[in-house]
C-alpha cells in the first residue's frame, strides 16, 4: 500500500527536502504551502509530479487546513503521516514583539500543530494507524537572546508532542518530534543576513555546532522518513534531536 503523507510548508528547505525524500522512496506527497508555486516547484523535482499533490494551505487559518485535508481524502482516501514542518521566526526580545507578531508566530509554529493535527487526527484514529512528526527546536530547550516568540512557540511544540503521545499512542498514533541544529534554508539565511554577512554567519554556525557543519535539508528529511516508518515503531513522544551536536555541547569547542 502507498503511503500517503502531508508535508507543511513543503516549498522550501526542512520540508522541500521531506517532501522529495518519501516521493523518492514511494510515497504519495501532498506538499502543502502557503506559497502554492513554490510547493508545486517542490513536486516539479520528483520523478513523477502527477503522482504526487501541492495544495494552497495557510497552516494558521482553520478552514485553510481543513479545506486541505477534505481535498487530500477526496484524491487518496486515506492519511498515513503528517508532517508538521511550517514555521516562520522573528528575532526580538518579548517588549519589541507587538502583540500581531506574537499571535502570527505562535499561530503558525504552535496553532499550526493543533489545527493540521485536529483536521487528519479523525481519519487517523478510524484507521488505528498513522505518524504525527512535528518539528520543533534548538530553542526548545535552551536558547539565546532576542527570539521570545519562537522560544515560546517551539517549546508548545515539545510539550504537545509528549500529550499526543500520551493520548493517541494506544490508539495507533505514533506523535513525535525533531529538534534540527541550523540548517542551510531560507529561514537561516535570512535571520542572519545581517552583520558579517551570510556566508561568515553560515562559517560560524559551523564552528559552533560540534559536527563543524552547517545541517542540510536532507540530514532533517532522512530522520522524519526514519521516524514515519516501521523501524520507528517503538519510538512514541521523542524529541530527536538531529542537530549536529549543538545541544550536548556546554561551551562551543575553542581548538
Ligand atoms: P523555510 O523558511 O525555508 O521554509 C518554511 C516554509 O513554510 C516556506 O515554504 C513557507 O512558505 C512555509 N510557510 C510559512 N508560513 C506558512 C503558513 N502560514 N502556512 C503554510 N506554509 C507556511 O524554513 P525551514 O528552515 O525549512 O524551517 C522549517 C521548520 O524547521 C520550521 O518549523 C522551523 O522553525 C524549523 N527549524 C529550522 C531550523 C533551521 O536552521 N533552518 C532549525 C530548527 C528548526
């Protein structure tokens, strides 16, 4: 049976790169964005787009998602997995962060985990079968100045992760996340297109995370597929954390 799996924001880096691994691999893509032309750029990369279904979806809009998923059973009737991958980032200390750009954030990185979880949980629950993977953060669980909103949203995502676990794992729902490092995508690249300059800012990521690189989309998609799948099958509210080492680290190494 082909596995069908929804994959938001799937236009660009953690999830452009989710996507083209389980469409690789044989799975049924639905790349779902708030940018429709990018998520359709996403599937133009697989060896077979029409296989595969890029769908307009504001993850922090309710009726957006739930649009999407009535579309995504229309077309293959089932949900295996979903990814809850989109998320946007604001640096600013909590007094700089007006109360719109609080609500955006956490409505996008944290409501959006409720919402697109709500909407397929129904069809998961009448299968007795599916993987919730959630994407969470460094920040998580430590943290550095100036990122209240994103601190705040991503710890939820920890936290609500270990509740789905506690909720559906008996019911067949395997909920659980990963904590990537710094990864070479969009977001990264424009939250340090200031000072040195991104390619400075991008050598130094890859000082201070102990593996001494910068992460790649694909180092992120490769653990979701793995999460998503039957080798995972005991793993049920993890935090993976697929981040070159920057959380075990206590000071960054001087040699
Ligand atoms: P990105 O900016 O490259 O891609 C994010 C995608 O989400 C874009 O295609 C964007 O159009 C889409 N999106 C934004 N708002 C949306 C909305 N309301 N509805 C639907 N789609 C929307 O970002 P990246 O780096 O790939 O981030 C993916 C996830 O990984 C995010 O949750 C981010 O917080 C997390 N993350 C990223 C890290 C990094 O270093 N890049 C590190 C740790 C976590």
């Amino acid at each position: 049976m082909t596995r069908v799996i929804i994959i938001t924001g799937a236009g660009s880096g953690i999830g452009q790169g989710t996507a083209l691994t389980f469409a690789e691999r044989g799975d049924w893509v639905v790349a779902a964005d708030i940018d429709l032309t990018a998520a359709q750029r996403t599937l133009a990369g697989t060896t077979q787009p029409s296989a595969h279904m890029a769908v307009r979806c504001d993850v922090s809009d309710e009726s957006s998602v739930q649009k999407m998923v009535a579309n995504v059973l229309a077309r293959y009737g089932r949900i295996d997995v979903l990814v809850n991958n989109a998320g946007i980032l604001i640096s600013k200390p909590l007094h700089l962060t007006s109360w719109p750009e609080w609500q955006r954030i956490l409505n996008t990185n944290l409501g959006s985990v409720y919402l697109c979880s709500a909407a397929v949980l129904p069809t998961m629950l009448a299968q007795k079968a599916g993987a919730i993977i959630n994407i969470a953060s460094p920040h998580s669980f430590a943290t550095t100045t100036n990122i209240a909103a994103y601190a705040a949203s991503k710890g939820g995502v920890v936290a609500l992760t270990r509740q789905m676990a506690m909720d559906y794992g008996r019911l067949g729902i395997r909920t659980n996340c990963v904590v990537p490092g710094a990864i070479d995508t969009a977001m990264l690249r424009s939250d340090i297109a200031h000072g040195d300059g991104v390619e400075a800012s991008l050598a130094g990521w890859a000082r201070v995370q102990p593996i001494g690189r910068v992460g790649q989309p694909a180092d992120i998609a490769h653990v979701i597929h793995w999460l998503a799948g039957p080798d995972a099958a005991f793993v049920l509210g993890a935090a993976i954390h697929a981040d070159g080492g920057m959380l075990a680290q206590l000071t960054p190494a001087t040699d």
